[in-house]
C-alpha cells in the first residue's frame, strides 16, 4: 500500500528526514516510534502533504502512484488521513459542516455523488455513539473550546466518517487519560480491515497495548535506526531510547508476509 | 462646481413647500451656516486622514429629480430580486423620494407614528420640530450639517411609552444608476420613549452591474436615534451602493438611562463610503452593542468612524468590526470610546478584525480609548492577517480543495459579527447575502468597478 523510499525532508532548509525507508502493507499496523525531535511529526505531516516540508531525496508511492505529486487534498481524496497530534480549532465552522464539507468534496474529486442529507447524519451521529462522543459537539466550532480528550476523539470520529484506506495518527495517544486512551484506541480497532492500512506515531508503549502493532520502528535523528516486533516497544519501554544501539535488523525492512489482523 | 459652491447655489431655491414653515427654514439656515463655516474635510485633517474625498467634491452634483417610469421599474426589480426580504413594514425611497406604491405602511395604533418624514412636517410638526438635530451636533460632522441644511424627506418613527413593534421597519433606499450626477439627503428620525422597542433597517441599493456610462451619484443619509429610559433599538444598516454610488453617513445616538442599541451595519458595496457613528452613553445602565462587517473588493473604500461617550457611570458599550478586503480596496476603521470624568464603572470593549485577502488591499485602523475614568473596565484590539494557513491544511488534509476550504474559513470569520443576532429572517438573510458576497468575491467576479483615486 505504501512504499517510502530513501526520504529526505526539509523545514526551513533543516534537514529533518535523512533518508526513510518503509513498506507498509495492507491489513497492516505500523509504529514509528522515537524521542521527541526524531521526526516522527516530520513523516506524519510530509505523508499528508505539509507544504512547508520539502522533500529533498526519495520517492513515496501510495497505491502503486506516487503520492508526492499530489496535494493534499488530492491525497485525502486517496484515501490518506492524518489524525493531528494538536488538532486545530475552527470557530464558526461547526464540526457537522466541517464533516459534511470535508467527506462531499471528497466524494466529489472521487467522482462520486454527494451523500444525502439523512443517511450522513444518521452515520455521523451512530458512530459519535460508538466514540461516546456528546451530540452537542456536533454544532459546535470544530474543535473550539474542545478537551484534549474531546479533540483526539474526534479526529478519530472524523477518521470513522470519511473512512480512509491508509490512516496515520500523529501522537493521537498523547494527553488522554485511560478511559479516553481505550476509547478512541476501540474506534481505531473498528476502523481496522484487511484492506486498510494504520501507521501509529507515538512517544510511549501503552497505546500499542490497546493497538498491537505489526512492525515497531525508532526513528532517531530521521533515521529509523531498528525495526522489529510488537515486542520491541516493551523493549523501549524498559530500556528507554538512549540505551539502544542500533541492530542489523534496521533501517530497511519490508514484510515479506503480512500478518492477517483484521 | 465644488460641492461647496453648488450647494450655496441651490439654497437660493429652496423647494417651496418646506420653506412655508419658518421653523424648518430655520433650522435649515442654521445648519447652511454651520455647513458653510466648516471647510469640507481633506486628508490633513486627523478624522479624514484616510479617506479623499476631493473627487467628490469636485463632482457638480445636482438633487435628484423624481423618479420616471423607467427608474420606478428598476426600482421594483432590485426590490423584488436584490433588496431583503423582510416581513413586517417598509418604506422605499428612489433617489431620495417616497414611493408609497413600493411601500407597506399600515397606521400605527394610538400615539404611535412611522411616516415619510415630509408627511410629518405636516402631520406631526409638534413631534418633528421638538425631535429633529436634538440627537446630533454640527461641529466637526460637516456632512450631518449638510443633510440638515437639505433634508426634503425620509423616516419618521416615534414610539410612545411600552409600545414594542413586534415586526422590522425595512427602509430601502435606492439609488439608480445615470449619466447624471444626482445626490440625495435621506434623514431617519427615530424616537423611542421609555420602554418602547423596535428594530429598523437601513438599506441602500444601488445598480451592481451599472451601464458604462454611469455617472457618480451620492447619498449623504443622516439618522438621529433617541432611546429614553429602558428603550430597545435593533438598528441595521446595509450597504450595497454600485461602485458609481458614494456614500456619507451619519448615524447619531442619544441614549438613557438602562436603554440597549444593537447595531449591525454591513457594508458589501460602493464606491467612496463612510459612516460616522456617534453614541452618546447619557446615564446609568444604557448598553450599546456595535457590530460591523465589511467585504470589500474592486477599488471600494470604506471608512468607519465610531465614536462612544461614556458620560455617565455605569454603562456597557461593546464594539465588534470585521472586516474581508480583496483586490485594490481599502478600508478604514476608526473607534474611541471616551470614558468621561464621572464614568466610574465604566465597560467599554472594542475589537476590530481583518482578513486582507490580496497583496493590494488595505486596511488602516486605530481603535483607540480616552478614559478620564479610573475605575473602568476598557479593552481595544485590532488584528490584520490573512487565512491561518495550519487551519487550510488542516481542511485540505480532510479533502477540501482551497476555494472550499478558503470560503469555509472566511465565511466563519464573517459570521461571527451575526452571532448576536437572535434567530430570524433578518439573520438569516444577512448571512445567505454574506455568504452570496462571498462566493462572488471567491470566484474572482467581484463587480466591475472604476478607479475614483
């Protein structure tokens, strides 16, 4: 489904990213993990077509095309979606309109029909449910006056409605406490399908308890410096980043068989 | 022919019917002397400093004849096809005079009045003549001496103690488009005694899409707003002048003692405009709420100029203008509040907010606050920015494309001034014109313009 080669990004002509390769499969979940400054936030935001950040080297391709000759809304339409690590407010623009505008125009850009009135509302209101999300949050400004929690859950609502194929939560787990953390690990679970793709950015373990990852990957000075198992991430936990040493099995690592999770 | 001079000129012929009263012509001479006893304003003056308007004042502007047959058509079609749609009574003037066929007025029960206001210099002097310039002052507002020294017709509204209209008064004035330079003087004379509440708007039209060979036109409107004690006045005015029609105006306010003025003025089209609103706070518990909102592209200029006194203590004034500039327009807003010496407990906010949306526009503005108060509460801001560009990728990153996304955003941005505004037609329509404004200006059709500089 995605395929990162040798990635090297810049911001303000910062050299962030020094070549990245990943392979990232269908069915599968990924998590980059790393101290801050690593440039996890860096991939995240490049995927989705920041334009502040220049890539220097390398190719992305998504779905057999390449992903970097696209803008971001072209990629959203692609089926790309970035779940924010600091999801950005909106006053005046309610989270319904904000859903309604962002799935339509999709839908359009696809070549599909817009959705009707009724059946989105009712989708859009079953799955706030699903998320144990208050229905008031619908009429709001999107993301205005929001909790932490409140914020990170609905990136994942928006994540359920618009129903991309290849997801990347940039520190979605950051700032919730454990009741919000099995919540919106739940939708995230609900979102997962053979067919679907899930790359999880993340500082610590406990999201991956909830969320067993496929592959675990450091990135360190925007390299990914090991890869392994779910279990490299207790690892990490114990040990700390500062302890490792990179290992033989880094930086490129493709799976050759996908393990069947959905 | 400068304005100055043509004016002197036409006093020699005032129209006859009105000079038959002796206390109109003299308060119309009175205020020719004040007129003509001020220099009309140019940029070296601190309140003109960012509006010229010598192209106005060196167009011969000559007083609109009534309409004929072509421009009453026209008139009904922008009434029918631009103007709001408002339930409730309605009064439309063309050029400046009454069209009673394109109105709805109904009497009012008992002491009640809204009338055309040559109507009342017959049928209400006693009102007219006790009320009329008892809000507004002539030093330093040549243009508000100007329309009393020519005013001919306009609004009568008198409410008498507790009497509240449940239904908007729509005043729609229309301005049609000509090779001729015509100007007109519409005044508003609003009176609500103790308790009384009303919501009036002003509209003004003009052609959108005016023939080439348009010629300039001005409206020099003046309302004068009295509130007595815990009187309630929703005040709207639109602004939707072609970009030949400019436009000085004059809204001043007197207000008692736990009286409330909304003010929501929008303002989306013309070519050289200007309101001056003037708020005097006169005693304990009056509140007023100012908000504004102006798009503004081609080459239109707008400039706000507001102006709050705080005399007594123990009132409330809260000012909120927003305003979208495309294009080569620009735009002014000037506020002060001024918090007078016995003004204790004082409340006195005021924010203006800009989105300049091309490399050309241009915004100048100055909110400024004079307290001789000390214990008040008084807060200003003033912000000019563009789109937050972490709030477009944000939508881009869920799929809009820019022009959805940028319309989204300002759209948001614009709504805010309409958040007040309780559920109804009146918002609802202000919002679908905003929104119209808008997609307009998104889709790089802002109407055609020329160049006034």
């Amino acid at each position: 489904m995605l395929s990162i080669r040798n990635l090297g990004v810049r911001i303000d002509n910062k050299l962030i990213l020094q070549g990245i390769n990943l392979e990232v499969a269908a069915g599968e979940v990924h998590a980059i993990m790393g101290p801050n400054g690593s440039g996890k936030s860096t991939l995240a935001q490049t995927l989705a077509g920041h334009p502040d950040y220049q890539v220097s080297q390398g190719q992305v391709l998504y779905q057999g095309q390449d992903l970097l000759s696209l803008n971001v809304e072209q990629r959203a339409a692609a089926g790309i979606f970035l779940a924010f690590q600091y999801p950005v407010e909106i006053p005046g623009v309610s989270n319904i309109q904000f859903l309604k505008s962002a799935l339509n125009c999709q839908r359009k850009q696809r070549g599909e029909p817009e959705l009707d009135a009724l059946d989105f509302i009712t989708d859009v209101k079953q799955k706030m449910r699903q998320m144990q999300i208050d229905e008031a949050l619908l009429y709001r400004g999107t993301n205005e006056g929001f909790s932490g929690g409140e914020k990170k859950s609905n990136e994942i609502l928006q994540l359920l409605v618009l129903q991309p194929q290849l997801a990347i939560l940039d520190e979605t787990d950051s700032g919730l406490d454990i009741d919000a953390l099995k919540r919106v690990a739940a939708g995230v679970n609900a979102f997962r399908s053979p067919e679907r793709a899930l790359i999880l950015v993340t500082h610590y373990q406990r999201l991956l308890q909830y969320l067993v990852p496929d592959r675990v990957h450091v990135l360190q000075n925007g390299r990914i410096i090991r890869s392994g198992g779910a279990e490299l991430a207790l690892e990490l936990e114990q040990q700390g980043y500062t302890t490792d040493t990179p290992s033989e099995d880094a930086p490129t690592q493709k799976r050759e068989v996908p393990d069947d999770n959905g | 022919m400068t304005m100055a001079k043509r004016f002197c000129e036409l006093q020699a012929h005032a129209p006859p019917n009105i000079s038959g009263w002796p206390w109109l012509r003299a308060f119309r001479q009175q205020a020719q002397r004040a007129f003509a006893a001020q220099e009309l304003p140019t940029l070296r003056q601190e309140n003109w400093k960012y509006t010229n308007i010598r192209s106005l004042s060196e167009t011969a502007f000559s007083d609109a004849p009534p309409p004929g047959a072509a421009e009453l058509a026209q008139a009904e079609n922008v009434q029918q096809t631009q103007a709001l749609s408002l339930p409730g009574y309605r009064l439309t003037f063309i050029a400046g005079h009454f069209q009673p066929q394109l109105s709805q007025l109904e009497t009012l029960s008992g002491a009640a009045r809204l009338l055309p206001l040559k109507q009342a210099f017959e049928q209400e002097q006693a009102l007219v003549e006790n009320y009329l310039g008892s809000a507004m002052e002539y030093p330093g507002q040549p243009f508000a001496a100007l329309n009393s020294a020519r005013l001919e017709d306009g609004v009568l509204l008198y409410l008498p103690a507790n009497c509240q209209l449940s239904q908007p008064i729509h005043c729609l004035f229309y301005t049609p488009s000509g090779p001729h330079s015509h100007v007109s003087y519409p005044r508003l004379l609003l009176m609500l005694e103790p308790g009384a509440q009303a919501q009036l708007i002003e509209e003004y039209l003009g052609d959108p899409v005016p023939p080439e060979n348009a010629a300039a036109q001005f409206t020099c409107p003046l309302s004068e707003i009295i509130l007595a004690h815990d009187a309630h006045l929703l005040h709207g005015k639109v602004l939707r002048e072609g970009p030949q029609g400019h436009h000085i105006a004059g809204i001043h306010v007197s207000q008692a003692e736990q009286s409330h003025l909304h003010s929501i003025s929008i303002t989306l089209g013309g070519g050289i405009c200007r309101n001056d609103l003037q708020v005097k706070l006169h005693a304990r518990g009056a509140q007023v709420r100012l908000d504004g909102l102006y798009m503004l592209a081609g080459r239109q200029h707008l400039d706000n100029h507001l102006r709050i006194d705080h005399l007594q203590a123990g009132c409330r004034s809260e000012v909120l203008y927003k305003g979208i500039i495309d294009d080569r327009a620009r735009g002014v807003f000037n506020g002060l509040a001024v918090v007078h010496p016995q003004a204790q407990q004082s409340d006195a906010r005021q924010i203006n907010k800009n989105l300049l949306l091309s490399e050309n526009a241009e915004i100048d503005t100055k909110p400024e606050l004079q307290i001789d108060a000390d214990d008040v509460k008084c807060s200003h801001g003033a912000t000019v920015g563009q789109l937050d560009k972490d709030a477009l990728f944000y939508l881009g990153s869920r799929g809009m494309d820019q022009p959805t996304a940028r319309a989204l955003l300002t759209t948001a941005f614009a709504l805010e001034t309409l958040n007040p505004l309780s559920q109804g037609p009146l918002r609802e329509q202000l919002a679908a014109l905003t929104g119209t404004t808008l997609t307009r200006q998104a889709g790089g059709k802002p109407p055609a313009t020329t160049s006034h500089s």
